[in-house]
C-alpha cells in the first residue's frame, strides 16, 4: 500500500474513533474540565485542530519548497493555543477543527513526494497527536 494512503487511513480511523466518542455527548458535558487537569474536551479539540492547522502550514510550505526546520518550543505552542481558543463557543472550535482537518489533507494530497518532514508532520500532527489523546478523552467521558 502507498505510504501516503496507509497514512491518510490510520488518521481516518482515529478521525472515525474521536466523532464516536464524542457523538451524542451533551454539550454542557464537553464544555466541563476534566479530559487533563484544566482542559475541557471543547479544549482538546482546540488543541487538535491547531496542531492540524500548524501541519497544514508547514506541509504548504515543504511542498513550495520553502520550509526551513526550526526547533519548537510545543509547551508554548500549547499555551498560545489554549489561550487563543478558550473563550470560543463549541461550534466554532469544532468548525476550525474541521477546516483544519482539511487544510492539512489538501497539503498532504499535494505534496510530489512525502518527505521525512512531511511525513512526521502529518503523523504527529494526525495519527499519533489522536493516540496521545483519545485514552484520556475516553476515561474522561465513560467516567
């Protein structure tokens, strides 16, 4: 299989697994604290969709042939984040997370070639950023 479609489908599946988590859950639930210490999962979906948000950047950039590694302070990117999205409502943090989501596949389909870069963007950023989350986000919810 493609390294890019085995990719495109393992985000896919995770995707799949946060939507089942999450569908029906009231509102008012995923608006309380608790996925961590201090984030709400309206928070945590905040935090996934910025981090799409930064692949999709860098994965336009890989593919302009513009990118340049830098070293990333992530607890600060964190930070900004959270303090850039807390006081946004559900719908439109889920509708960014979305746009987001699609930003980074529409970058990830263009690129000619996956480059090591590209590819530890999208992985971090899809796959593995939802296996991060999703045990906590599960405990939080069945809880």
């Amino acid at each position: 299989m493609d390294r890019r479609l085995e990719l495109i489908l393992a985000e896919d599946e995770r995707w799949a697994a946060l939507c089942g988590l999450i569908e029906g859950v009231p509102a008012e639930r995923l608006l309380e604290a608790g996925v961590t210490p201090e984030w709400s999962v309206k928070d945590l979906l905040a935090h996934i969709g910025s981090w799409m948000a930064e692949a999709a950047c860098v994965l336009e950039r890989i593919r302009l042939g513009t990118y340049q590694s830098r070293s990333l302070h992530v607890d600060e990117m964190n930070r900004q984040f959270y303090d850039a999205w807390k006081d946004q409502a559900l719908p439109i943090v889920w509708a960014e997370l979305e746009s987001a989501r699609t930003r980074m596949y529409q970058e990830w389909g263009a690129l000619q070639q996956i480059t090591p870069e590209a590819e530890e963007w999208f992985v971090e950023s899809g796959p593995d950023h939802f296996d991060e989350h999703l045990p906590a986000l599960r405990a939080f919810l069945s809880g």
